[in-house]
C-alpha cells in the first residue's frame, strides 16, 4: 500500500495491532502504536483497547495501566470497553477497590454514569461472589434489574454460579428457573455450574439428571462438563458410571483431555486396581493422547498400592523416554513406600536423586523420610531431621511432631515426647496453655 503511494488508515493500522495482539507479539504492536503517535495516523480508542486487552490476557496489568496512561496523555477519551477491560483485570488480581476507582475516573465526564454499564455490573457482582461478599453482589444486582434495560444470560450466569459456590444450590435452581421464565435459555456454563455443586454435595444423581436434561434442551455437554460429572462419579466411587460418560464421550468423537483419563487412572490406583489403571492408560495411549506427569503418577500411585514399588521405580525411569521428567510428587510416593518398607537407604538415595535434578523438597518429603526413620528405630536422625524441618519453616502441620510423639511414647519416654510438642507450639508462635 506505502508504495503505491496509499497511507494505510487508522482502521488498517487497527486490524494490524489486533492481528499482532492475538499471535502474542505484544512488543511490536506497541511499537506499531507509538510509530503511529510520532508519524500518524493518529490511533484510536480502538487502537489502544486492543493493546490494553492483550497485555491483561498474559497478566501484565502494569503494561495495560502504562498504555492506559499514555492513551489519556495523547488526548484519547477512554470508553466503557477500556474501562471493562481494565476493570475485569484489576478484579481478577483482587483490586476491587482500585477498580471502583477507575470507573469513576474514566467514566466522570458520562452523561450516562448513573446507569451502570450491564458488563461492568456483571464484573462487579463476580469478583463480590468471590471475595464472599454475597449481601453486596445481591444489592448490585438488584441495582442492575432496576436500572439496566435488560439482563443476559451472562449476569444470570455469574449469579447462578455465585450461589453455586457458596453452596446454595436451591436458590441457583430458583435463579435458573426465573432466568428460563424471562426468555432466556440455559447455557453449558450455567448447566455445569449447577452440575459442579450437585457433585460437590455428593448428589451425584441429581447431577446426572442435570446432565441429562442439558443434552434434551440441545446444549451440547463440553469438556468441563464431562470433567466435572466423571470427577464427582470417581469421587462417590461410581467408576462404571463414569466409564459410561467416557465410552460416551468417544462414540461423540470428543477425545477427553488428558485430565479426564487422569481421573479414572487415579480411581483405580486408589482402588488398588493397577491392572485397569494400566488397561485405560492403553486406552488413552489408543486414541492419540499424550500421558502427562499426572498420569504416571496415578500409575506409580497404583502400583505402589498393589505392594509394587520395583515396577513402580520401573515407570519413573522410563518417563525421561517419553520427553517428561518425575515431579516432587512421584518422589515421595516413592519415598512413602520405601519409608513404609523400611527402606530408609533407598528413600535417602532418592531423595538425594530429587535434590540433583534441581527439585526442592516439600514438607511431605520430610515427613514420609520421618516416619521411616522412627520405623527403623533411628532416633538420632529423626531428631535431626525434625530439627531441619523447624529451622526450614515448613512445618505447617503437626503430622511431624506427632510421628515423634507416638514413638516416644511407645518407647515409654513421655518427657521427650512432651518436649517435642513444646516445641512444635513454640515454632507455631502459641505457648504453652497451662
């Protein structure tokens, strides 16, 4: 276009900034922007909306408040998508406060400023839901009934689920009921927020009827909506049910994620059931996805259950094959099982294996090699390593001082075991109560 002699237009420039945005290139589109302030044409609200809405997309709010305050510089007004971008971003990282702010701030020359903007509002009543504050987010709504022309499925959404998570199923199934009464029809979001709190109360039917009803109203269940009923089954210990969603699944051509096959893996390891964690791994592997971390720790999880810690070690090292690497949590379940069978020297030796690849050890490393210490009888280290726990400042239950504190005791040495317990309410900041 230059070398024909045409000068690209602020739209053009805009769909180039948007273009740079999506890919991630967030650095070029700001240098397009500031090129455009130098040289023109003159960038638009839109121009910086775009820019400003990337930057929040990766959490680099400091960057979108940067633009935001360059944008008010070069005389552009923000609008309600500026202020809904960075209102939503500022909620998300807690600032509630700051976002009420700049609401006010950029919206205090609008004629409009007592009616509230619908997504602005919905923003709003979310981040009050979250922080638990459900007296305010009612009064915002109700707020946004008497004000806002029309309510959308959106609004009904965050309050349907807001409910939801406070475990308030009832009156999110009074909402969903009042919101089809008005027009306006269920979405898989609103399905899955009342199936979630079905399944965290352990109503696994009801929520199997929710599931149901949603395929009958032509709403198509999504990922997280088999992710969250096939987790609620496996939780309530109905894995032939939750099979059935999988085989489901798979006759709709909807290949789970990874995180689903996980769910029935880790079912079948708790279940001591390591011949089908390994048959549905097959499975998995069958139709074209990959096994992550997660998943070879629900198998070492299982054979380790099944008594099988060489075969357990086995699949550890063979994970580096299959381009991933063991986590903290695979050593100490490796580190539990050598611990419980006595194994101190090979637990040690794993541990100090954790330590060469750079892995930091956790509170649940320490107290499982505590634990096999006191099994073997080996005071001294236990005592030792208790006292690098403290110094650490990663006790932050009393699992460690307890182990201690039993074994004390069936040694007949209550002073040392109350010692020890002393010493735990001293680390934890109380004394002593008596």
């Amino acid at each position: 276009m230059v070398l024909k002699g045409i000068l690209p237009d602020v739209f053009t420039h805009n769909h180039i900034v948007n273009g740079l945005c999506k890919i991630g290139l967030t650095d070029k589109a700001d240098w397009l922007i500031r090129e455009m302030l130098e040289f023109g044409p003159h960038p638009s609200c839109a121009t910086f909306n775009n820019l400003i809405k990337a930057y929040c997309v990766v959490n680099t709010v400091d960057n979108a408040l940067n633009l935001f305050s360059t944008m008010a510089n070069t005389g552009i007004q923000p609008n309600r998508i500026t202020c809904n971008i960075l209102v939503h971003a500022l909620c998300k990282k807690g600032f509630l406060k700051e976002a009420k702010k700049m609401l006010e701030d950029i919206l205090h020359d609008d004629d409009d400023k007592d009616v509230p903007d619908l997504v602005t509002s919905t923003i709003f009543m979310d981040n009050y839901f979250k922080n638990g504050e459900t007296i305010e987010a009612l009064s915002l709504w109700n707020e946004m009934l008497q004000k806002c022309t029309k309510v959308d499925v959106v609004a009904y959404n965050v309050l349907i689920n807001g409910f939801c998570k406070s475990q308030q199923t009832n009156i999110a199934y009074g909402i969903a009921c009042e919101m089809l009464k008005k027009g306006l029809l269920p979405d898989a979001f609103t399905y899955n927020s009342l199936i979630g709190a079905l399944c965290k109360e352990g109503n696994t039917n009801e929520a199997c009827y929710i599931f149901q009803v949603m395929s009958k109203m032509g709403i198509m269940p999504d990922q997280i909506s088999y992710k969250i009923m096939i987790q609620g089954l496996c939780f309530k210990g109905d894995i032939a049910r939750a099979k059935e969603l999988l085989r489901r699944m798979l006759d709709n051509l909807m290949v789970p994620k990874p995180l689903i096959w996980n769910l029935i893996i880790g079912f079948y390891g708790r279940c001591r059931d390591a011949s089908n964690a390994f048959f549905t791994r097959d499975q998995m592997l069958a139709f074209g996805v990959r096994p992550n971390v997660y998943t070879y720790n629900a198998l070492v999880h299982a054979l380790l259950q099944s008594g099988d810690i060489y075969d357990a070690c086995s699949l550890k090292e063979e994970m580096p094959f299959k381009g991933l690497f063991p986590d903290v949590v695979t050593y100490n379940l490796l580190i539990g099982a050598a611990c419980n069978l006595g194994r101190v020297g090979f637990a040690l030796q794993l541990h100090g294996e954790m330590l060469q690849r750079g892995y930091k050890p956790d509170l649940i490393t320490y107290t499982e090699l505590l634990k096999g210490f006191c099994i073997r009888g080996k005071m001294k280290e236990a005592e030792e390593l208790y006292a690098k726990i403290l110094k650490s400042g990663l006790l932050t239950d009393h699992v460690p001082v307890q182990i201690l504190f039993n074994m004390y005791c069936k040694r007949k040495n209550p002073v040392v075991a109350f010692n020890f317990y002393q010493d735990w309410l001293a680390s934890k900041g109380r004394s002593y109560p008596y």
